[in-house]
C-alpha cells in the first residue's frame, strides 16, 4: 500500500494522465509540442542572427540575393522541424511505454490490495 502511495505521489501523476491517451495520440502530442517550440526557437535564432549581423547586412542591403537567404533559411527550418520532430516522437514513444509500464505494476498492485481487503472483509 506505501509502494502505490508513493507510486502516485512521484511518477503516477504523469502515468495516470498518459492512461487515458492511445499510444499514437500520445506521440502525435508530443510531436506537435515539438513542432510548435521548433518554429519559436528558429524565430529566436533568426532574430538573433541577424541582430548580430545588421551592421553588415544594412552595408550590404544592395548587393545580397534576397530570395537564396529565404531559401536557405526555409530548407533550414524544414531540416530543423524534420531533426526535432523525430527525436520529439522518439522520445514520446519510450515515455510512453515506460508509463504504461508503471501502470501495469500499479495495476497489479491494485488487484492485490482489492483481494486482500475482499478476504479480510468475508473473515470479519
């Protein structure tokens, strides 16, 4: 009884919400996190880059081809969304099956318990 206790009160909590998603579900939020702090992230960095770079970039403003940067930093972003997201589904399938794991253990754990409490209650 102290083991489910402490079960629920350390990891059960993240195990109890993964319990009411399928498995792909699970990945494909897990993925779209991904997606959504990926794109931020290249936002970030772009603004960075060229903050750092402005001084050069406005002494060149004539002269750089516009539509190559817009290319090259697309296929970089897509490059970068592709890495993330699956490292992200990676990730969210492995948390997955390690919750659900702990789950069964607990679930075990359950069924004990309730046998027990079922002996106890037709002895007294």
């Amino acid at each position: 009884m102290t083991k489910m206790a402490i079960y629920e009160k350390n990891e059960g909590r993240k195990s109890l919400k993964t319990a009411k998603y399928y498995k792909s579900d699970f990945i494909a939020f897990g993925v779209l996190k991904s997606l959504i702090t990926t794109t931020i992230a290249y936002v970030i960095l772009v603004v960075l880059v060229v903050l750092c770079n402005l001084e050069d970039m406005l002494a060149q403003a004539n002269d750089l081809d516009y539509i190559a940067i817009g290319k090259q930093m697309c296929v970089y972003y897509v490059i970068m969304l592709l890495v993330f997201s699956v490292i992200a589904g990676l990730v969210s399938a492995y948390r997955y099956d390690q919750y659900k794991k702990g789950l069964k253990k607990y679930s075990s754990r359950l069924n004990k318990l309730e046998r027990f409490y079922n002996v106890q209650k037709s002895r007294g």
